[in-house]
C-alpha cells in the first residue's frame, strides 16, 4: 500500500473498532552517516526505515504505537490492539478533541530539497573537511556526515492531510592537536547549497591550533563570552523546558513565570519551523496543525510555552502547533541577533573566559535551574579585551535563570547548531554573559 | 530467518568481503506512563528487523532495513559492501576483526510471570498506588508532591547473529524498569527533586518484588526530610562514605567509561569524547589497593545481562580496576584487533538499526568485608552522601562532579543532621586513591548509558557497596 492509503485505511479501521480522535503519519527515511576518526573512516552506515505511528484516541483514553510491518493485516491487528489498549486506558485528566482541517500548508515547507546520499560525494566531503582541518595544523580530526532524505505522511481523523519531503546534511567535526588541544565546528543545512563542511573542518583546526599548550584554568566567577555552540546548548534547555509538559511535570524551571522577566532585555528567543530551507523547518505538527511562529521569550520576558491541543485545553490557551503527541517540543529554535561583533562583545571584558563548546549538561533541580556543564574544546582567557591564552578543566556551575538574566549582549553574527549535544537546530550567536560560576577539581 | 542471514552473509563473501556479520533483532516494548497521578498516553512497538556489517578491503560498512523481503536484503548486502569499498580509499590502517571466542548457543530467559499476562489496568492501577502512596507520604510530612512522573516500561529483545567466522547465537531477553521523578514542595524552603530507576532483566515477578508503593513511600519520605531539615554546610576536606548508588555511578562513569577501548583508539572522538588512559596504561596504579571495578554482563537479572555479545562472542566478568591498578579494557572485535588481543564481549547495540560499539554491562565496585557501621566508627569529621542528583564528567573522563542529595553529616562516628547538596568534584585517580575501605553490602541501580552516533541508550547496572574516601575537599551549599 502506499502511503497515503495506509493512513486512510487506519483511520478507517481505527474508528470502526471505537475511535474517537486517529492521528496517523507513515515515514519513510533514508540516512547515510558516515563516521570518521583520526583522519579515517570509521564506518559507514546506512539507515533505512519504513515506519507507520498511529496515535488514538477514545474520549480521554489514549494510546499509540509504531508499526514496521505495513502490511494489511499487520496494519489491521495493530489498530485493535491500538484502539483496545485505549479503551482499557484510564481516562487521562483531559480530552482534547484533535485540531479541525482541513489545513492549508506551506508548499515550500511542504517541498524540501533532497539531499545527495552517494558514497562518493559523502567521502569526498569527509576528505574535504579533514583536510581542511589537517591544513590548519591539526594533528587528527574525528567526527560525523549524515545525509538525510525523508517523506512524511500525515492524516488525521480531524481532516488534516500533508505529504511533506526533504532533506538534512549534518557535519560535526573536531580536530585535535598537541597536549589535549582541541576545537569543534559543525556544519547544518536543509540543501546542498547551504552545506559546508570544509569550512567546518578549517574552524575546527584553526580552533584547535589557537588551543594549543592550554593551562590550567582557574576557579570564580567571571565574565563570558560563550560562543553558538555554548549558547545553542542552552537554547535548547530553554526550548525543551518551554513544553507545557514539563511545566506540568515540575521539570521546568519556566514555571509560574509567564510574562515575568527570566532573562535580560536584549535576548528573544523564538521557535520558528516556518523558516524556509532551514534544517529544522516542518509544515504541520505531530497533530496536523500548520506549525507557527513562536515567541518564548521576547526582550527578557517569558511570553509563551509550547502546547499541542492537550495542553492548551488543560492552560486554557490554544495551541502553538508544537504537538508531540505526548510532549509539545520546539523544531527550530531562533535567538535574535544583537548588534555587536564578536571583537566588540569581547573588548568589553577586563578579565574573563570565552568558551567554544560544552557537553554534558546536568540539573541539581530542574525547577530551579541549578545546573553544571563542561566546556570542552577550545577555551580562553580573555585580559583586557583580547584572547590571553589558552585554558583547561573548568565547569560552569550555574542556574539557568541567573545566566539568562546576566547577558550583557549577543552578537549580530548568528550560527545554525546541531549535533550529538544539541538536539534541537538552534540559529545561535555568541554571548556576553555576566559573572559566571566557574568551578574545578579541587584534588 | 536463519536462513536470509547466511544468504546476506554468503552473498557478502562472494562480493569480496573479508567479514560479514547479519543480525536480526525483534523488540516488543510497551510503555505506561502516569504524570501527576493521571495516566498519559500508553503505547506499544514492535522494532523489528536486520542489520548488516561488513569489512572490504580494511574499511566497515554497515546497514539495516525493516523490509526484510530476500531482495531488499540482497540489496541492503550490495549497497552496505558497495559503501565501505568507497569508504575505503580514507582508510590507511585497514580494520579487521580481533580474536574471539565464538559462541553457537541459544539463551532464552523465561519470565516467571509473562508481561502479556498483566493487563494494562493492573499496570497502570499498580503506577497510581505507588503514585498514591507517595502522595500521602508527602502529606504527612508537610509538603505537597508538586510534580510526580513515573513510567512502566516492559521490553522483550529476541536477537540471532551470525557472522562469517564462526559465530551463531540467539537470545531472548525480557526486561523491565520503572523510572520515577518526584518534585517535593514546602512553603519557605522551596523544591527538592529526585530521580531513580529501578530495572532487571525479568518478567513481571520483578515487579511485584520491588513493592512499588513502599518503595516510593520511602523515597518521598526521604526526600522530605532533605527538603525540610538539610543545611547548609561549609566547604573543607572531610572523610566521606558514598552510599550504594553514589558509588554505581563513580564506577560507571570514573572506571567503566576510561576503559572503553574505543575511547582509547579516538573512534567516538568527537561525540562521547576519548579518556584519560592510553593503551600504554594497562597496570597503571590509578586508585588505592582496596579498590576493584568489575563489569560483568552475566549476572542473573542484571539489566545489562546478556551471555554473547552482539558480535557472538561469549561474555565473562571483566576486571577493569583490580587492587587499584587498570586490568583490562572493554573491548569488541574491532578494538580487539587494533590492541592485539581477544575481544571481550562488549559489543552491544540498542536496535537492529545501530551499529554495536563497546559497551558497559553492569560496572560496580567490588564489595569487601565493612559493614557500614565499621566504614563510619572512626570518622570524626565526615559526610555520608547517600544518593545525587547532578553529575557530570568531563570527555576525557578525569575530573568529575557528584552533588549529594540525602546526604547526613558525620561526626565522632555517628550520622548527624541532613546537610544540602555536598559538592564532590575532583579528579578519576584522586578520587580512586582516597578510597581506604569497601563495604560488604553490593547493591545495584538501574540506568540507560548514553553513547554512540546516533545515540543509544542501553540498559545498565551501575553498583557497588558503601565506600569510604578520606581526606577529600567537599564544595560547600550553594
């Protein structure tokens, strides 16, 4: 069957066994990575799926699944285990009838561009981001391509009906040179145009090289530039914790604080999958809903959480078309530029720190934001406006909020991030923020 | 099926391969969820197909599919040999695959009480009587449960693997684990929040015997007390006792993490990160002589249990830290090779669409002889954290950070008043070298390890008994 018929003859067969609400999406994916280290390849991988999700409800009761096997009668047992599941399902505290269509969509956020997925081009780019990076000095480069090309059907029983079809290319790469020198840049586009993997690999080693000898850091509080790829890790904390699920679960530390001031005045931040020929760009949402513009945070004020119809119905608000059929999430995250350069954000700091690249980012209290992360990679002094040496073995020990509410500026120059830290496409600039806890080993 | 793997395997000899490799992994999962006491979405998926490796000409080639009619499996073997000879010509050190022994079994773990015999309302009935009972926990403690998010999970992993030297294994493994986050409140003093999960290779008699409403009953209780009674303590150096599950995570993360020896070859270089030990470092005193890290896959029940590995090769107990000094490095095939010795049976991947990488199974420490009563009858200064929420270590694995969350003071012997989240943040051998005694009382968390590109979580044990660290610097309450 094909997909379309798949989504029709389950909506059909979910209502006649006493569905009430039927979401159904079949994807279809293509994914080749290609994985590399110390200036090799470590494996080439390819990634193919068919998959059928089917989501239902009957009244408040419901219950999902995903199929592999799309064949009629696996399509049929899987919709009365689906439905009858449901029906022995307590009913949940709200029922919110799915959005009504039919829906218009954006034809151009309908109709992405594919991507190359051939070996041959996929390794030339691997070669070629190598040996940018090698050409800067670096000693090894290790990273990851991924080429993806998917197509996604979506039909619900509230009429909404979209095809959607494109593409990703992803690199993450870092280069390491002597004595634990190291730096990380990645490349993300939705088409080929836009995809830059060299110059991925020539930041990587120019960090790396800038890196080299690093000292030991010191423990305090400091003044810090942190570069897109620091600051899209935290985007995405702000991003995920906006979903009114984790608002509702206590795993927010935006709760109760809608139209408060939870960050300073020169930082917006907005979820917009309406952008066109970027990365994380999507028509509808997992309900079927044309996705929207979102604004989470506008001039340091918290001005919306991101909700499917769930949700909403439970915040008395409507939708943003965030749906996650479970959790609303952001898809293409958005700080607004500020005005300065990089030099300039930088020649405001006497004695201070820019961190390039940070990982493993983990909560004391997810209500309160108390958190740490590690930066890695490369990591400077700053003294007197200008890069002073190159320093190791730091964590910022912080809270969310008071890191929101210390930025001093953002720059106007703005990266898209995505990699194995961040998981949601972020358009990033660097950030100036105030007085930030940095702690060490102390044995 | 048996019979479509040695076809791809044939297939891909034929065409030049010097390895094949075909697995076929079947996972059943059905997940419950209940969110401040209500139910959500309950759901249920069958993932279920094959994977594919190859080695042509030094390079490693890997792919999978869920359409497994005997053409797209031809055309999955062509494309995934067709790749790795492209990927090739970027290979300067040709890969191979390491010295092993095979095995050629069958493991099949039969539940006691199948998970198809629980019926959705009993689960979802048992999640809202523990979420019940904590919430009338609270209650008696003075504080509202503001936020409670517990999930169900039941997964049953059927495997085969076969491969071109010799190995030919299939499995069937029922799992189960209960994740639970709790949120308690009290007017003044604010939120606490704890996080734990409770897994084991079983059926549902696992189940029953965790006893989840007393189980969460005491968790609440707990957790209120740290809420309403933990004070601020002052920075400075303190004999410490880290309590059971403290100790799991020190082990996964500061002896089972350094020891992978892909880490130790660069290959997950860019994403997990690469460790502080190099291959030279085999008998390197790293910690003191009481100190023995262990990760074994054949535990009984253990969440990481398995008894061949995803590359057929039989499992055993590895010792990765023994009377202080690293022992052994986890190893599958490919690292095998590289090193110059045996495999290890650490290859393990999470779907039929991952590629398996090396792995931990179950890492603890291994316990001696203290009760602990003897590890604190001669503190005078001390600090017993119990369990943690925040963690994190740095991708070299080398300085690292545990923040107590139940956490008592310790003083001439004898536990004293709660103290709020004491900072223990210092370096692998540092810490591995404070240790001067080790408990007798082994007990064991359940978790996912996150690793690899694309990410898999993989279910784990992360153990040990109570252990005792002296003179170390504890960061003071922020």
């Amino acid at each position: 069957m094909k997909p379309q018929e798949v989504c029709q003859r389950a909506i059909k067969l979910c209502k006649e066994e006493g569905a009430t609400d039927v979401v159904v999406s079949v994807n279809d994916s293509n994914e080749t990575m290609i994985r590399f280290s110390n200036n090799q390849i470590t494996i080439s991988d390819l990634l193919n799926e068919l998959a059928c999700n089917i989501f239902v409800k009957v009244q408040g009761r419901s219950a999902g699944t995903n199929l592999m096997d799309l064949n009629q009668s696996t399509l049929k047992a899987g919709v009365k285990k689906v439905v009858k599941m449901a029906k022995t399902s307590p009913p949940g505290e709200i029922w919110a009838r799915l959005p009504q269509g039919p829906f218009s969509y954006n034809p151009q956020l309908l109709n992405g561009s594919k991507v190359p997925s051939d070996a041959k081009k996929l390794v030339d780019w691997v070669q070629g981001a190598i040996d940018g990076g090698t050409g800067e000095g670096a000693e090894r480069m290790a990273g990851s391509l991924i080429a993806h090309n998917s197509t996604v059907t979506l039909m619900t029983s509230g009429d909404a009906f979209g095809v959607s079809q494109g593409g990703s290319l992803e690199m993450s790469i870092r280069a390491f040179g002597k004595d634990q020198a190291s730096g990380h840049s990645v490349s993300i586009a939705s088409r080929e145009g836009d995809f830059k993997p060299e110059e991925a690999g020539i930041e990587a080693g120019r960090l790396a090289k800038m890196a080299a000898a690093p000292a030991m850091g010191g423990a305090g509080e400091f003044d810090a530039i942190l570069g897109p790829m620091v600051f899209s890790d935290l985007m995405n904390q702000v991003g995920r914790v906006a979903s009114a699920f984790y608002i509702d679960s206590g795993m927010s530390f935006l709760k109760d604080k809608l139209d408060l001031k939870v960050a300073a005045e020169n930082f917006s931040l907005i979820d917009d999958p309406t952008l066109v020929d970027t990365y994380g760009s999507a028509p509808f949402d997992a309900e079927g809903l044309p996705t929207e513009r979102t604004k989470i945070v506008e001039n340091g004020l918290l001005r919306s959480y991101l909700h499917n119809s769930t949700t909403a119905q439970k915040f008395k608000t409507k939708s943003t078309a965030n749906a996650g059929l479970i959790a609303p999430h952001p898809f293409n995250l958005v700080v607004e530029p500020g005005k300065e350069s990089l030099d300039s954000l930088m020649s405001r700091i006497d004695n201070g720190i820019y961190v390039t690249n940070s990982w493993y980012l983990r909560y004391q209290n997810y209500g309160t934001g108390d958190f740490s992360t590690i930066p890695r990679d490369a990591m400077f002094l700053i003294k007197n406006g200008k890069i002073a040496g190159s320093i190791k073995e730091l964590r910022i020990s912080e809270n969310m909020i008071r890191v929101l509410q210390s930025i001093q500026g953002v720059t106007q120059e703005r990266k898209w991030i995505k990699w194995w830290e961040v998981d949601t496409p972020t358009l990033s600039p660097s950030a100036l923020v105030s007085k930030v806890r940095f702690t060490r080993s102390s044995q | 099926m048996e019979d479509s793997l040695d076809m791809m395997i044939n297939l891909a000899r034929e065409k030049g391969a010097s390895y094949a490799e075909a697995r076929y992994q079947n996972d059943e999962y059905e997940s419950n969820l209940l969110k401040n006491g209500q139910p959500e979405v309950s759901t249920f998926e069958t993932r279920k197909g094959i994977s594919f490796r190859v080695v042509y000409d030094g390079a490693l080639g890997f792919g999978s599919t869920n359409q497994m009619s005997r053409s797209r499996l031809k055309s999955l073997v062509l494309k995934t040999v067709a790749t790795a000879k492209s990927s090739s010509r970027l290979r300067k050190s040709p890969l191979g695959m390491g010295q092993a022994e095979m095995g050629q079994s069958v493991v099949e773990i039969t539940p006691r009480v199948p998970f198809f015999s629980i019926s959705l309302e009993s689960r979802i009935e048992l999640l809202k009587e523990a979420d019940s009972a904590a919430v009338r926990m609270a209650e008696k403690c003075s504080a509202l449960l503001a936020g409670r998010y517990v999930s169900l999970d039941t997964l049953t992993t059927e495997r085969m693997v076969i491969n071109s030297d010799g190995g030919r294994v299939h499995s069937r493994i029922p799992r189960v684990a209960v994740d639970v986050m709790l949120t308690a409140y009290q007017d003044q003093r604010g939120t606490a929040q704890r996080i734990f999960s409770i897994g084991e290779s079983a059926g549902w008699e696992s189940v029953e015997r965790w006893d989840l409403p007393t189980r969460l009953e005491s968790e609440v209780k707990a957790l209120c007390s740290v809420l309403s009674k933990a004070e601020k303590m002052d920075a400075g150096t303190y004999d410490v006792i880290l309590g059971q599950e403290v100790v799991g995570i020190v082990s996964h993360e500061s002896a089972g993490h350094p020891g992978e020896a892909d880490r130790i070859l660069g290959r997950e270089g860019a994403q997990a990160g690469e460790t502080y030990l190099g291959q030279s470092d085999l008998g390197r005193q790293v910690g003191s002589e009481v100190v023995n890290v262990v990760d074994d896959p054949t535990i009984p029940k253990s969440f990481g249990f398995y008894l061949h590995d995803e590359e057929g090769v039989k499992a055993r107990r590895r010792y990765l830290i023994k009377e202080g000094k690293v022992n052994e490095f986890l190893q599958n095939r490919e690292t095998a090779y590289f090193m110059g010795t045996q495999s290890n049976a650490a290859s393990r991947s999470v779907a039929f669409n991952r590629e398996p990488i090396v792995r931990m199974a179950n890492t603890f420490v291994e316990p001696k002889d203290h009760s602990f009563e003897e590890l604190k009858e001669d503190i005078q200064q001390g600090v017993y954290i119990k369990n943690f929420m925040e963690w994190n270590i740095d991708d070299r694995r080398f300085n690292q950070r545990y923040v107590g969350l139940e956490a008592y003071k310790i003083e001439n012997g004898e536990l004293k008043g709660l103290v709020k989240n004491p900072i223990l943040e210092i370096t692998t051998p540092a810490l591995w070298s404070a240790v001067d005694a080790v408990g007798n009382d082994l007990q064991f968390s359940a978790a996912y390890c996150g690793k690899g590109d694309p990410m898999q979580g993989i279910p784990v044990w992360t153990g040990g008994p109570h252990m005792r660290l002296r003179n170390v610097r504890l960061g003071g309450s922020a």
